[in-house]
C-alpha cells in the first residue's frame, strides 16, 4: 500500500506496530507481513538519523509507509525522519493548539519545514522542487499523541488544526497525568472513549496503542480506526514464549 493510499485510508481500519530495534531486516519483514505501516519508536527506543535512514529504505523496499514517533516537537529532527523517507511523524504530548499548530508547521512545506530537493523523499533531486514541495504535503501524515490531563480539555481546539490527521492515545502517560495506576480504571476509559468521540466529531481519525486485538471492536465503535498493536520486540517475545510452552508440552508427553 502506498503512503498516498495510506492518509486517504485513515478513516478505515488499519494495523499497524511499533519498530523498537533499530534493524532494517525486522522492517523489512513486517512489511512483508502485509501490516498497513509501522511506526518507529524514537522517543522510547535508540533511533539515530542513520538507524532511521537504513529502515526507511527497507520499509520502502517493500511498500510499508513508516512513520516516526519523534523524540518531542522538534522541527529539525522531523524535517530529517521525512528527507529520509518517512511519511509520516507522531508527535508526542501534544497538549494543546498552539502545540498542533507547530507540528504541522514542523513536517510541512506549507508550514515552516526546511526545503531541500535532494533527498530520498525528493527521489535525490528526480522529482523538482514544486512537484516534490506538492507531493510531500499530499502525503504526509500528521498524528497528535494525547496523552496528557490538559489534552482532554483541548482536543477540539486540537482538531480543529488543520493538517493533524489523527488523534493517537498514549494510554500508558495518560493513565499516569490523570493518577491511574489500574490500566482498567473507568476513568482511564471515559478518557479515550472522550477522544474517539472528538476525532470523530472534527472529522480526524483516532488512533490507539493496543496489546491485544480482541480490544479491537470496542474501540471502533467509539470512532478509532488506526491502531497499533505491540512492536517488533512484544511479538518475538510473544512467539518465543510460544515455542517454549509447545516444546515443553510435547517434550513431556
């Protein structure tokens, strides 16, 4: 699936994971897996411009749109994740407005991104300059994590921003800004099901981290639509666990 398709498809149901270690080969095999994109974990995990650069053109090498969860809301570094080829940033802790406004700003021509014609994103120069500034705000995609107490009073003035493409739920920090330490707290649920609904209303789509696809309809019906399911990391322990437990049967049998 192309990234065009990918920021046209938002408002459908898409999977996708994190990447947490920096290699081009586990890229490479979850997009060979058919997921819808994969997002690289640089703020929770050691991503460098060159990690980013190696699996960017492995994503590409098999059609994965990749997306780069930044470090914070830094418009060089983001200017840097999309010349490398990403399609898209997920900006954390966005709070309030003025916070959207930047990161739009940040990852768009039509903002305040830095220009240059050369880069992977601009196929090294093959595109020029005003077809490349064109196409690459076409296909950018913007995400807003809330994840902050603050956020929930704001997330119509957040939406309303135009070029934030989805609201995306940090539920681990959320849990924490609003002092839930029970993942199952109502309260912890009344919040997303609060920014499901705001997205849904401002016509953007939301967004949610999940460890277990059987959470899946219940949140679709309160408007999400994109979600991303554990990581690289979470689904080789989970396979690894796997294989020991069949082994451990079989070898006692």
């Amino acid at each position: 699936m192309s990234a065009p398709v990918l920021r046209a498809r938002l408002g459908a149901p898409l999977i996708g994971t994190f990447l947490k270690s920096a290699s081009y080969q586990a890229a490479e095999i979850l997009g060979l897996a058919g997921l819808d994109y994969l997002v690289v974990d640089a703020e929770h995990a050691p991503f460098s411009a060159g990690d980013i650069d190696r699996v960017a053109l492995a994503a590409r090498n098999t059609g994965l749109p990749l997306l780069v969860r930044v470090p914070q809301l830094e418009a060089g570094f983001i200017n840097t994740c999309l010349d490398l080829g990403a399609e898209g940033i997920m900006v954390p802790h966005v709070r309030n407005r003025e916070e959207a406004a930047r990161a739009v700003a940040a990852a768009s021509y039509a903002g305040a991104r830095g220009f240059s014609p050369s880069s992977r994103s601009a196929q090294y120069g093959q595109l020029g300059a005003k077809r490349h500034r064109a196409e690459s705000d076409a296909r950018t995609t913007i995400w807003a994590q809330i994840e902050d107490a603050e956020a929930l009073d704001q997330l119509d003035a957040i939406a309303s921003v135009a070029g934030i493409d989805c609201l995306f739920v940090g539920r681990a920090d959320l849990a924490l800004s609003l002092g839930i330490d029970d993942p199952g707290d109502p309260k912890l649920a009344a919040a997303v099901a609060r920014i499901g609904t705001a997205a849904r209303r401002a016509g953007r789509a939301a967004g949610l981290f999940i460890t277990d696809l059987t959470e899946v309809p219940a949140r679709m019906s309160e408007g999400y639509s994109c979600f991303v399911c554990g990581s690289d990391q979470s689904l080789l322990m989970q396979q690894g666990r796997q294989m020991r437990a069949a082994f451990d049967g079989l070898a006692a049998a």
